[in-house]
C-alpha cells in the first residue's frame, strides 16, 4: 500500500491501532466485489448516498431502484452512511472486500477512495453521457492521473446572502471591492437597531476553512497550483496575510463576536432569524427560511464574493459537489454500476434530485438545469436571477480547500481537523497576529503534505 493510501487509512480511523491494522491490511481476494465467483449468477449492488435526510435518500433510492429495474439478475442494497462514520465505514468496507458499488458523495470521498486504491475510473460514463453536458469545473475536480474518477451531479456554491430591505434602508448598493464591502457592512450593522452587518463564522471544524478560503481564492491565493499542481500556499505570503487581515477587519467591524465559534447551523439559523444583514452561505438560508421565516423570502438576494478591487476577476470561488464514485470490483459488476449511474444522469432525474434542496443544490449538467423539471420549481423560479448569476459566475470557477489542481486527499484532512479554525480564532481574539496565523496554517498544510 502507498504512504499516500496509508495516510488515507489513518485518517479515516482516527488513529485506532486495532482498526487500522484491520482496515488497511490487504484485503481478502475470496470476499465482496472481490470474489471470482461474483463474474456469474444475480449481482446486488451496494447503493451508498451521504444523504440521510428522508426527503433527500428517498428520491435517490427510488431513481435507483427504477434504474435497477430494466437491468436483468441486478439489484441494489441502499444505506444512508452519515458523514460522520463515513471515512470509517469506507475503509472498513473497502479492505474486507465489501465497499459499495456506487456512492453518492462528495469530492473528498472520492479523493479519500482514489488515494487508497478502491474505485474504477468513469470517463467511459462521463463520455458516453456526453462530457460537454457537464460544468467543466466539476470534472476537473474529480480527476487525476488524467482520468475522472467520479460522476459529478450536482453543485455547491457560495456567496454572499443578503438582506434587501436593509440595504434599502441604509442607502447602500451591491458591493463590487473589498473596501466597497467593509463599508456596506459597517452601514448596514445595527442599521434597523440590532442586526448585525456580516457574519464571519469561524467553527473550528469545516465552518472555518470555508469561510477563510473564500477570502484567499478571492485574493489568488491557492493550497495548491490549479495548473502545476505545486503547493502555493506560501508562494503570495502577502496576498495570504491581506486576505486574512481583511477578514478579520470584517469580523471586528460587523460580525457577532461570538460567530467565531459559529457552525452552520448557527449561522444560517441567525440568518433565517432576521439577525444578519449578510452571510456566505451555499444557499442553505433559503431552506432555513422556508421553515423558520418565509416572509423573509421576499427580503433576500445574493451576490458572488467580489474581488478586492472592483473591476478585478477574482482567482476563485469556493465550491464543491455532490458525485457518484464507482467501487473497484469486476468487469461485470463496475459494468452494471456504470449503467445504473449512467441511467441516474437523465435529466429529469438529476433535476428532481437538485430539487430536494432547491437553490442549495444546483444540477451539474446544462441538460438537467434546463429541463422543464427544474425550471418548473417554485423556489428555482423565486430565486432565477440568483442562481443564473451562480451558475455563470460562480460554477465556472470554484475550487474545494486542496483539491486546486484536482483529486487530493488533503482536503479530507484539512476537513478532519480544526487546525486552520484555531489559528483563525486565536487571530481573531488578538493573541495571534494575521500573518501569524498565516504562518502558523503554512506550517500545518506542511506537516499534512509530509505525511501523506
């Protein structure tokens, strides 16, 4: 096994001796996906989603099934896997033999299942579908060794959520700077009396480098080169510290102090709530609203991110996505997974997924984004200038936290520990300068890469 897949192993086990030694000892050639004898006779797939919502599975096990369906001595064994067990359950699975067939999950799994051996690549789904149907970033995302490793379906994003009303009320437009934005945020802070202008979440565990790492795309600063694939983290030490320091001026200026702590649900719950008059979110606060708050609909806009001077393209968005990734196994079985998922790409399908969680989850394909399917959706309708401004801004251009240049387990582990949050917390309470924090997460993004 590689240094590379072994790191893949110790992460998903947390540093357990006992199950490490199990999980990443080879796996028996006589079991699951690895048995001969499976070339023959019916075939159960393993179905795994990361999506245990009811609302969200449920769509997704009854497609699969229906796709099933037309395939002769083919079935599907579905599981909802929690994030939470998901790395565990992976690596578990996988070196005894018995990991799924497809997976619906994000890219750091699929990185996480690359590394370590376990997947079959999909350039055969993704070309047979036809590959310009896709949004180009999303492929870029899942490939390595010049091959895609996973079958994007649909798109996270992040922007700017804003409140309409109280930019309304304090006079103030659409912010295209930095500078621009600090003084939209100091204008609208407490401007009705107690709303406050900018959330900046700072949630040690995932919360923190989303927040961060929009602010150092913005800024062209990188984990790794997008083109080279060459660490870069350290190559603009000054555009690293500005883009940090501007954050941490937007935080004194107008976010709650104690969003240093926040999570998402904090966030978006405040939001929702009517405390915020702007947050980065991936569009999740329209859902919150829905449940807590629909008056607010008609108060609330977006707008991407802008770059630190007006006029200027910003070097990236944050982004990322949900795929389905195909287990390594046989001919016979990685075949009847690839039509299954091939059949999950129609496009009507991929729009009744994306719909699930409208304006949060957009179709990553041009045919599913205009299918009457999608269109037709109350909240895709309420919320269109939005999400074409998302989908032509904002698709084109994201990135996920070390995965720049394509498929890398590092972002798995930047996600799996708290290190980038607590350097930004300790910044942001003034016991750590900006550009000690920068040194200070350099110096950690380092010591990931070593043990790879």
């Amino acid at each position: 096994m590689s240094r590379l897949a072994r790191s893949a192993c110790a992460l998903a086990l947390g540093g357990t001796a006992v199950l490490i030694a199990a999980a990443c000892s080879p796996p028996s050639p006589q079991l699951g996906n690895n048995n001969p004898n499976s070339e023959s006779g019916p075939i159960e797939l393993r179905f795994w989603t990361n999506l245990t919502v009811d609302e969200q599975a449920g769509v997704i096990e009854e497609q699969a099934r229906s796709c099933v369906a037309g395939l002769d001595d083919v079935s599907i064994e579905f599981e909802a896997v929690p994030f939470d067990s998901m790395y565990a359950r992976m690596v578990t699975a996988f070196r005894g033999g018995e990991g799924p067939d497809i997976m619906n999950t994000i890219e750091g799994a699929v990185s996480f299942g690359q590394a370590g051996g376990y997947l079959t690549p999909v350039d055969d789904v993704v070309d047979a579908h036809g590959r310009a149907d896709f949004v180009p970033s999303f492929l870029h995302a899942a490939s390595k060794d010049g091959q895609v490793w996973a079958v994007p379906d649909w798109a996270l994003h992040q922007e700017v959520w804003y409140r309409t009303d109280l930019f309304e009320s304090a006079g103030v437009d659409v912010p295209t700077s930095w500078p621009e934005l600090l003084e939209v945020a100091r204008a609208v802070d407490r401007v009705d009396g107690e709303t406050r202008g900018f959330a900046v979440p700072l949630g040690a565990a995932l919360v923190a480098p989303q927040t961060y790492y929009q602010f150092l795309y913005a800024n062209g600063v990188y984990t790794f080169d997008p083109e080279t694939g060459e660490y870069a983290f350290d190559r603009d030490r000054d555009a690293a510290v500005e883009a940090t320091q501007y954050m941490l001026d937007l935080y004194a200026a107008a976010s709650p102090p104690e969003a240093r702590t926040w999570g998402w649900n904090e966030f978006r719950t405040a939001f929702a709530g009517g405390d915020l008059a702007m947050v980065m979110d991936f569009g999740a606060v329209v859902g919150m609203a829905v449940e807590q708050n629909p008056e607010l609909l008609d108060h609330i806009s977006s707008f991407p991110l802008p770059p630190p001077v007006s006029g200027a393209e910003p070097g990236g968005i944050l982004g990322g996505g949900y795929y389905y990734m195909v287990g390594a196994s046989n001919p016979r079985r990685e075949a009847a997974a690839k039509e299954v998922v091939g059949c999950l790409l129609q496009p009507d399908l991929v729009a009744e997924r994306t719909n699930t969680r409208p304006v949060f989850a957009l179709p990553a394909t041009r045919s599913a984004a205009e299918s009457p399917t999608y269109t037709s959706n109350p909240m895709v309708q309420r919320f269109a200038a939005e999400i074409e401004t998302i989908r032509e801004v904002e698709l084109p251009r994201w990135y996920r936290y070390g995965m720049e240049a394509g498929l890398n387990p590092l972002a798995g582990q930047i996600e799996a520990t708290t290190f980038i949050g607590d350097h930004l917390q300790s910044a942001a309470t003034g016991r750590i300068t900006a550009a000690e924090a920068v040194d200070a997460i350099d110096a950690d993004l380092r010591r990931l890469i070593r043990e790879q």
